[in-house]
C-alpha cells in the first residue's frame, strides 16, 4: 500500500500517515470494534427491551429477533415494502438476516420473508437498492464483499451470490446506476453493475487506515466521511477504472486521533462513545449541498461546489447531538442523542424545514426515546409519510405526514 496520496489541495504528494500513524490507526480500529460490540450487547437478555414511547405521531413499535442494523423502504407493485436488515445475538459471526416486510393499513410493518446471508457478518450499517437487486456489506471471518439478493418477487427474496471485494472491516456501501463502492480497512472498492446480480470489482482507491466510514454517491461522485481520520472527501468515478480524489474538507476536530474508554461509568461517558465530540457522524447530499449530523455541533452545511475543499456555510444548533440524518423534500430527519442513564440514552427526533437551503429550522420534535446506545437506524419512506426507526431491536414507525 502506497504510504502517500496526491493532495487535491496543492497538487503535490501528501503523506497520510507513516508506520507509527498505521500502528495507532489499527489499535484504533480494534478498539473501535470491541467498544462497539460492548455497547451493543450490553445487558442481553437481562432486561425488557421494549420501548415505552407516549407520543401521537408513533404508529407501530415491535420488537424484532436480532439487532436493526438497516432500514430500507421501496416500492413493489404500487405496494410500499420494507427492508430490514437484523443480526442474531448469539455466537461470533452471526448470521445476517435480510428481512422484507409489507404495510398495513395503519402502517405498521409485518414480516413476509426472510432469508439469512451466505456467510456470517458483523453489523452491517448502509444497505443499496438498486432496480429490483438489493447489497449488503457483509464482514465476514476470513472475507468481506457484497451480498446481492434479487427482490424481483419481494414475498420471495432470492440470494443472488456473494462478491468478495477486500479485506478489512466492511459494513458500509453505496450505489448509484452502474456503480458501488465498498469501504474496507484501507481501501475502498468501485465495482461495476451492469450485471446487476454479478458484481465486478473495477479498481481500488487507496485510504487512510480507518474502516469507520460513510460512503455516499451522487452520480458520478463517491463522497467518503472518514470519523477515525477527521475527513470528508469527494472522489470523481467518472472513469472507474481510474477514480480521483478530487476535494478534501478536514472534519472539526481535525487530529486524526480517535480517544475513547471501555465502560461508562457517568450517562455522559455513554453519550460520549455513541456521538463522539466535534465529528461528523453522518451525512446526505442534496443538489450539492451536504447536511452532515456532526454530534455537538448539530447540523453542519458544506457547499459541494468548490473544486477543491468544499465549503463551510452555515451550522444548526440542536439541543442533542445529531446522529444520524435523512431527508425527504424539504425536510430533514435528525436522531439526536442525549444523556439518559449509563443503561439507556434518550433519544429525539427533530424535523428540520430546509426549504430555505442555507437558514434550516426546527418546526418538531419528537421527544423522549430511551433505548440502548449504540445500533441506530433510520430513513424516511418514498412519499414522505412515514418515518422508520430502528434501535438495539425495536422498530418504531412514525406518521410524519403532517
């Protein structure tokens, strides 16, 4: 691996880390991964998980076999349908399930199938659709690559084959007409499909040590959000035999150096591991534009236009720390997290009107969550209706309609 990269803000050659930033970035990476998977199973099978939420807008609220790592809504048939991506609790690598689900009346999901990953994962965190093909990252023991599952009949998901694509944690993709990309550990892949159901790896862009990453596209742009390194970058795939990194923005904290501590001692610690201070913890883009969820921060906008760092324009405070981020229109979805106990965070949902691009404002709040920190997953239905939340292993769905 090429210890440098070209800089797409002199031009010249940039060195990202030397041998002793590499040995740091992989201690960083173990302890991510311990940190995690003692913040997810903290407490299994000890307590009732069951969430007790007294607001109008709540639909439905089930308790699903496995923890939610994805929620996805689509379209069959004029029939609104849902994806749900759990893992079991017990044993090492654990199955990963791809579950599909359809609407009743009142809203509220219910199973139709359900069909398990050729081989055991870790948590997946950012599933594709694309036409009827859906991807899942699947981080395997010994392999990590895309799993695709053909969802021509949704009541019968079919698995369409796995494509080993890198080594190296793996939990994050996206898709965009005949592209994917795929995070690993220090690389990430771009696959060509065509094929939809037969991926083929086209090239590899080359990174910085993290594994803890956002990946976004938007047409001929892959857009990277690097927690671990403090870096938010944009590639060209115009060519995907020869991507480009083509701007850098360095996140907030901008020191490349991720301090954290096993256990939780004060509900403030706990909050601290789950939304970490002064990064950016996810993201979308929208004509240009990216609203990032950036912890304590809030919502920060980046102009896109630049031709080499994007911009800074504007910031939007929130009471929490933003999480996570979706959108639908003019209005954006915020899950922000706040101090509960050390067993629980409690949780929000913030409603955002960006239909003045530059000045969003909170118009609602949806208060008062409690669950377990850690596993978070949400998205906004196609017509805007509907909003989905998963956390640790409770489904809620929302009526946003108004």
């Amino acid at each position: 691996m090429s210890t440098e990269e070209s800089s797409p803000l002199s031009g010249t050659s940039q060195e990202y880390y030397n041998p002793e930033r590499s040995i740091r970035s992989k201690l960083i990476i173990i302890g991510v991964a311990i940190l995690l998977i003692l913040v997810a199973y903290a407490y299994v099978g000890t307590r009732d998980r069951s969430l007790d939420i007294d607001d109008p807008a709540l639909i439905s609220q089930q308790q699903e076999d496995g923890l939610i790592c994805c929620i996805l809504e689509f379209d069959s048939g004029g029939q609104p349908h849902a994806i749900v991506i759990t893992r079991e609790l017990e044993g090492e690598f654990r199955t990963v399930v791809f579950r599909v689900m359809t609407l009743n009346d009142d809203g509220s999901p219910e199973e139709i199938n359900a069909i398990g990953s050729p081989i055991p994962g870790l948590l997946p965190t950012r599933i594709a659709l694309v036409d009827d093909t859906a991807y899942v990252p699947i981080d395997g023991e010994g392999q990590s690559g895309v799993w695709a599952v053909d969802l021509s009949d949704p009541a019968w998901p079919e698995d369409a084959g796995f494509t080993s694509t890198g080594d190296g944690i793996s939990r994050q993709l996206a898709a965009d007409g005949d592209r994917l990309a795929i995070n690993h550990t220090s690389t990430v892949a771009i696959l060509d499909i065509t094929d939809r159901t037969s991926p083929e790896v086209r090239s590899e862009l080359e990174q910085p040590e993290s594994g803890i990453v956002t990946l976004k596209m938007a047409g001929e742009r892959l857009i990277v959000n690097d927690t671990v390194n403090d870096e938010f970058r944009v590639y060209d795939l115009s060519d995907v035999d020869t991507p480009e990194q083509i701007a850098l923005h360095q996140n907030p904290d901008g020191t490349g150096e991720l301090e954290f501590e096993l256990g939780a001692e004060t509900p403030e610690d706990r909050l601290d591991q789950v939304a970490i201070p002064s990064r950016y913890l996810d993201f979308l883009i929208d004509d240009g534009l990216a609203y990032l969820a950036a912890s304590d921060i809030g919502i920060r906008m980046l102009d896109l236009g630049g031709a080499d760092e994007p911009e800074i324009i504007g910031d939007l405070a929130l009471p929490d720390r933003a999480v996570r981020v979706a959108q639908h229109g003019d209005r954006l979805f915020v899950l922000g997290a706040s101090p509960g106990n050390v067993e629980e965070l409690t949780y929000s949902i913030h409603i955002v009107d960006i239909s003045d691009r530059t000045n969003p404002e909170v118009v609602e709040t949806i208060n008062n969550i409690l669950s377990e920190p850690g596993i978070q997953a949400m998205t906004v239905s196609a017509d805007g209706q509907r909003l989905y939340l998963g956390l640790y292993e409770s489904l809620l769905v929302f009526d946003i309609s108004d």
